[in-house]
C-alpha cells in the first residue's frame, strides 16, 4: 500500500534476498519456509515506515505420497472354467480411488476394488488405480501383473457297463464304465471303496450314479448315469420268468431247493462268432442257426462275468439270478444221485424239466464242435487265471463231465435263482 508508481521488491525466504523486483515470487518452497517481503515506496515524501515489510508466510510442505496398488488372485494356478476373483489393495490411494482392470492389455470390469472371471491360460492380469489425494506421486498406478496357470480339466465320461434296470432284490453288482480309469462311484447303494452298487441298500427308484476322477492337476470332473430300482415282479418257480432287461421269457423249473431255467440264456447283442467278446459295455453272445427254439446263445467265460472272477455273481443273468458257481451245480446233481448219473435227467429228453438241448460249443472263435451231440455248460467257478469250470452233458452218457475250460471258449449258460 502506498508504494507509489515504481515501488520496488525484495523478497526473503528465511531471511535471505531471492527473486526479481516484482510483486509475484514462485518458487518451489520447502517445508518450514519462512517467506516475506520488504517494499520500498517510490514516494519521495510524506511517507513513514519506508521500506516496509510484509507478514511472514511459514510454508507446510506435505511429502508427497507414493501412489501403489497390488493384485492378488483367489487361486491360482485354476482349473479350466473355474471363475477366479482378483483383488486390488491400493496405498495412497485416497478416500474414493479409481480402479481400471486390464486383462491382456484390454480394458475389462467396472470401478471396483474385486474383478472376477474365468480366465484362459497365460492370461496377463493387472490394475491402474488412480488416486483422489493431492499431495501424491507416481499416479496413476499400475499393480503387479498374474500371469494365470489354467489347468485342463478331464473329459469324463460314465457308459452303462451294468444293468440300468434292476429289481430291488438283486445280487449287489460292480460298477464299470467310467473313463478314464482310475476315478470312483457314488451315489445311493454305492460303496465308495469297493464300486458295488447294493439294490436294496439303494431302495426303490431312479438313483443317480457318479463318477469322479481327479487328474494329475488336481483338476476334477464327473459324469452321471441313471440306475432304475423296481420291485421284483411276482414269480412262482416252475412259471415263465420274464427278464425285466429286455422282456426275453425263460420257462423256469424247481428242481429240489432250486429254481433253475428252464432254457439257455440268451441276453445280449449278437455278433458274429469269429470276432472275441469284448469287455466294451456292451452284452455280447454268439447264435448259430439251429431247429432249436429259440435259437441257442453261446458265452466266452469273461464276458459271461462281465470280466469279474468273483463266483456266484450276477454277471449277464437277470437281477435276482446268478451264474451257477460249483456248489450250485453239485446240489442240482445230489438230486439225482451226483454227476455219475444226472446227465440223464438233465437232457431234453429227460424228466427232471431241465431239458438241456445238445446245442454244441465253440472253440476260441475258430469252429463249432459237437453240434447234437454234446452241450456245455458254464460255472461262475474259475479254475486258474485262464480257465473255468465247466460241464458237459451228451446223449450217450449218463454223467455230467467236469471240465476246466479255457475262457475263450463260448458256452451256453443257465441261471439259478439267488
């Protein structure tokens, strides 16, 4: 005030003479920083307190403050389609930062500290936050970067190696068919650690089976079939049976304490008899033209089991039957008077309703033998890795043979009542 037309300046920072004669001083201040200035008028007279100085500014210089922010993942290395949440912890950031997501390079998200998709492999994750502080450098910031390791997950699949359809009272059964190998089943009637599914355990009802399996990534997968329980139809041992798989009829006979069929077994697909049944989930048999009605059905040992070697089992027969083990067999010939002399009665021509057709075999898919000459039949006892028993019958002797045939000779097959 009153400095005249041509006052000069002086300004002081902590007493010491900087700047130009001018009324504005900039400069860069440092923290305790005492600025003032010392005006001289360019009135020659009447002025008093020439030159005078101004009030002293003391300068509070804030630090300025790093701006950061750092990415975390939820998990990382993930398995395939797995949604992965990424989270943004920020320092200075201020009270109301802004956040930019980048996924290779590509903007993606929303302004949100969390960002969540599932990612692909060898995706680049990084974000820029901006900071609302004043007193801040190094803004905007980038974060760190996660590279992502994704994990493949297995292509599991389940096909119906077992019956889909059971009844209530059946023999339980193993369960096969899920791939790739190594996994396990669950579900309702299911042992986790043996893969038997039990019918009664299970109850009435469609039951859902799973398979899991789990792969060297620790990357899980599962496929679920369907196992339909029904209550075992009525049935009074010497009626037709009628199994429920495929609605084939089998005429039944009582034969002691036993229930028997009265007809060879005849379930499954036919394929040409030079081709080895296969353990491929599917029920596989052998036909070949014959007067005999219905035609007869042949089994190579394994396939008869379905590849189990477990005596007394289901196996291809309908639930609630089994393929007859030694013992069985033994008490169906105690009835009339041990092997030496049931193959009598046991014939078609016989008394005892068993009426075993002299249908023939066939060896290692290479040729039929003994066609109306002789039958055999199988156990589900085995005899050794490679063989199983077996017992033949022909129309020129009164015994049953004991034979320890090789698996890869086709059979016929009778059912006995669980």
């Amino acid at each position: 005030m009153n400095g005249g037309t041509n006052p000069t300046f002086q300004w002081k920072v902590n007493g010491t003479d900087t700047g130009t004669n001018t009324p504005v001083f900039t400069y860069i201040p440092e923290n305790g920083d005492r600025v003032y200035c010392v005006l001289t008028s360019s009135y020659s007279t009447c002025t008093t307190n020439n030159p005078a100085t101004s009030d002293t500014i003391v300068m509070i210089v804030n630090p300025n403050l790093p701006v950061s922010v750092t990415v975390v993942a939820s998990q990382n290395p993930v398995c395939a389609g797995t949604s992965v949440t990424f989270t943004a912890t920020p320092v200075n950031g201020g009270t109301s930062p802004t956040y930019q997501w980048k996924v290779n390079g590509n903007n993606t998200g929303t302004n949100s500290p969390a960002y969540s998709y599932s990612p692909q492999l060898n995706d680049s994750v990084w974000c820029v936050i901006t900071s609302n502080l004043s007193c801040v450098s190094g803004n905007p910031a980038t974060s760190n970067k996660l590279v992502m390791v994704v994990s493949p997950i297995p292509e599991v699949t389940l096909s119906a190696c077992f019956d889909t359809v059971t009844t209530v009272n059946a023999k339980p059964f193993r369960l096969k068919g899920g791939i790739p190998l190594g996994g396990s089943y669950s579900g309702p009637g299911v042992d986790p650690i043996t893969g038997y599914f039990n019918p009664a355990m299970a109850g009435l009802g469609a039951k859902s089976i799973t398979y899991s399996y789990t792969n060297l990534y620790n990357c899980s997968n599962n496929s679920i079939r369907s196992i339909t329980v029904v209550n075992a139809p009525s049935f009074t041992c010497g009626d037709s049976m009628t199994d429920i798989r495929d609605n084939q009829v089998y005429p039944t006979v009582q034969i002691g304490s036993q229930c028997w069929m009265a007809a060879n077994l005849s379930y499954g697909l036919e394929i040409p008899d030079t081709i080895p049944q296969r353990d491929n989930c599917i029920p596989e048999k052998y036909s070949r033209p014959s007067s005999f009605v219905p035609r007869p059905s042949f089994y190579q040992w394994d396939e008869l089991m379905r590849y189990e070697d477990t005596e007394g089992i289901q196996g291809l027969c309908p639930p609630g039957w089994h393929v007859p083990s030694e013992p069985d067999w033994n008490q169906l010939f105690a009835v009339y008077q041990g092997n030496a002399f049931a193959g009598r009665p046991l014939l078609y021509s016989g008394f005892s309703g068993f009426n075993a057709v002299l249908s023939g075999v066939e060896h290692f898919n290479r040729s039929w033998n003994f066609i109306d000459f002789a039958t055999m039949f199988w156990s589900s006892t085995a005899h050794g890795p490679w063989k199983a028993w077996s017992h033949g019958l022909n129309d020129y002797n009164y015994s049953v043979s004991y034979y320890p045939s090789y698996r890869a000779n086709a059979f016929s097959v009778r059912c006995v009542r669980d």
